[in-house]
C-alpha cells in the first residue's frame, strides 16, 4: 500500500515578523522626528517633489511601511501601498530581519540582491544618505559604523538622540 503525503506549507515567522513591524514603526517616526532636527536631512527632503512617497515592504505579504511629503515635510503614514513613487521591496522576512535590526547595511542587502528597488534611483540614493544620518542618530557609533560606508557629521547627537527617542518615536513630533 502506497502512503500519500500532503505537502508541507513552511510556518510563518511571526517573531522576525513582529520585529519588523515594530522597526518600521520606530524608523518611520524617527525619520518624521528627525526631518524637522537635522539639516541635512531637511536639505534632501526639500529636492522632494510636494506628494512624494515611499514605501518599503516585505515580500511576500510582509510587513510594510510608507513615508509621505505633506506640506514641505515627511511624515510616516502607516502601511505601504504599492502604488508609491519609490518601492524598496526586501526579497524575504530573512533579508528584511537583518537589515532592520543593525546587523547589515542597506548597501551590502543591495549589493548582495536582498532588497529591490522600483522607482527613481536618484531619489532612492537621497533616501539612502536621510537613512545614514538618521542611523547615526538612533544607534551608537560602534554600531553605526560597520552599516554606512562613512559615518555623517552629526551635530549635538546625545541631545537630538533623546529628542527622537522621547518625544519623536512615541508621539510623532
């Protein structure tokens, strides 16, 4: 008697699933915070064009997150749609989990294919250099240092830092 197997379906990994949703929480928020701080964050969202957005999300179904520019400054706005101006998408939960939390730069998940990108690549370059200074807000240099190919000047970092954290992430200001 031959056995018939039905076929497995592989479980979801709601723990890296959480972790991004969170982090795409705190890095929204942090970078709306951190647009009306730093000058040289403001100076790239200025070249913006007034609507712009961006989306960054998780294939396939994953999480996901979208920044928009209302009235001269970016605001997070929640959960990605696909109809963005610029879509980084990250290939999987795998790629996506070790770009989030600080174990591997945005270049080297580039480099190395974990992430894609629809869009203008002048405005995702932009992005890129607003995410360098804005990791060297939220994270110390020694971490900080192995995900940016140089680290920005950052001006008075401990005070703006606990800006973001206190009043920034929690309340969006």
């Amino acid at each position: 008697m031959e056995k018939v197997y039905q076929p497995l379906r592989p479980g979801r990994k709601w723990f890296k699933e959480l972790v991004a949703h969170v982090v795409f929480f705190v890095l929204g928020r942090a970078f709306q915070s951190a647009a009306k701080l730093d000058a040289g964050i403001r100076r790239e969202v200025a070249e913006w064009e007034e609507g712009f957005t961006l989306a960054m999300c998780i294939l396939p179904k994953g999480p996901s997150m979208l920044l928009k520019k209302v009235d001269g400054r970016i605001r997070y706005a929640g959960w990605a749609k696909e109809d963005a101006d610029l879509i980084i998408r990250f290939k999987n939960i795998e790629s996506a989990f070790l770009v989030l939390t600080p174990q591997m730069g945005s270049a080297r998940a580039f480099a190395e294919n974990r992430l894609s990108l629809v869009g203008d690549v002048a405005r995702s370059m932009s992005f890129v250099r607003c995410l360098d200074r804005l990791l060297a807000y939220l994270y110390p240099a020694f971490i900080c240092r192995p995900l940016v190919k140089r680290m920005p000047p950052v001006l008075r970092p401990v005070r703006r830092r606990l800006y973001i954290y206190t009043l920034g992430i929690p309340f969006g200001l």
